[in-house]
C-alpha cells in the first residue's frame, strides 16, 4: 500500500470546457499519465485504480481517456449518522483492507467501497448487517 506522501494533487476535469474541476489524489505514472487513487464524487467516468490520460492546461488537467479500468469494483451508499459514526462501520472497514479493499467516506455521509472484481465478498450484504445492527 503506498503512502499518503507518495500521492500527489490533480486538478481534474471531467467536462472538457474547465467548470467542473475535482481535485483528486493520483500516482503519476508517465508524463500525463495517472493512477487514480481515489474515487472521485461528482463523476462515474474514472474510479479508484484507473489507469487516465490527460491534457494540461494550466493548473488544470483535462481528462482524455481510461487506459487501463481499475481490477477493482465501486458500491456507493448513503449512510445515517449513526452508522458513520459507529464501531460496527470500523469494523467493517478493516475487514475491507483484509479483502484487499479500499473504503472512503465523504461528505460526512457518502460511504464508497472498492473491492476486488472478483470477489467473494457480498459487500451489500455486509453493509447491510453492519446497518441493522446500528438500528437495533
């Protein structure tokens, strides 16, 4: 697992005409070529783990295309407060790193798991254990 360190801030945008701008954590691979190491929010284009190639214009980089798709599958959900903030969710999220796995949270509430493509994991299912028993 790299660390924090070794990632650097990309202005990315998605929109080709520079009013959607996300900045995101990569890994620079090649001259303008990026391993996405984060999911981005306010796109499905890329994920964690792709492989993307971008055109720079000042500060900003404009996303081209996917070279390689992440080995790794997205599931998203909005969670309560409650399950956030909860030992069950900790738990959860380290099983996740067991699997070889990445989890996010953002927005306070946006729970974003990345998991192996082929898995035998039922990450929906986990999830949902975890919110019945915040709920009981």
């Amino acid at each position: 697992m790299k660390d924090f360190k070794d990632y650097i801030e990309l202005h990315l945008c998605f929109d080709g005409e520079g009013r959607e701008v996300e900045v995101l954590d990569v890994t620079q691979l090649e001259e303008d070529v990026y391993q996405i190491e984060e999911n981005p929010v306010f796109t499905e284009k890329v994920s964690f783990g792709d492989v993307i190639k971008v055109r720079k214009s000042r500060d900003v980089s404009y996303y081209i295309d996917t070279i390689k798709k992440s080995a790794f599958t997205r599931h998203n959900w909005l969670l309560s407060r409650e399950v956030i903030h909860s030992l069950e969710l900790k738990i959860l999220k380290n099983k996740i790193r067991d699997w070889n796995g990445n989890a996010e949270q953002v927005f306070g509430g946006i729970f974003i798991v990345n998991l192996p493509a082929h898995t035998s994991v039922d990450i929906q299912d986990e999830v949902q254990k975890v919110i019945n028993a915040v709920q009981k």
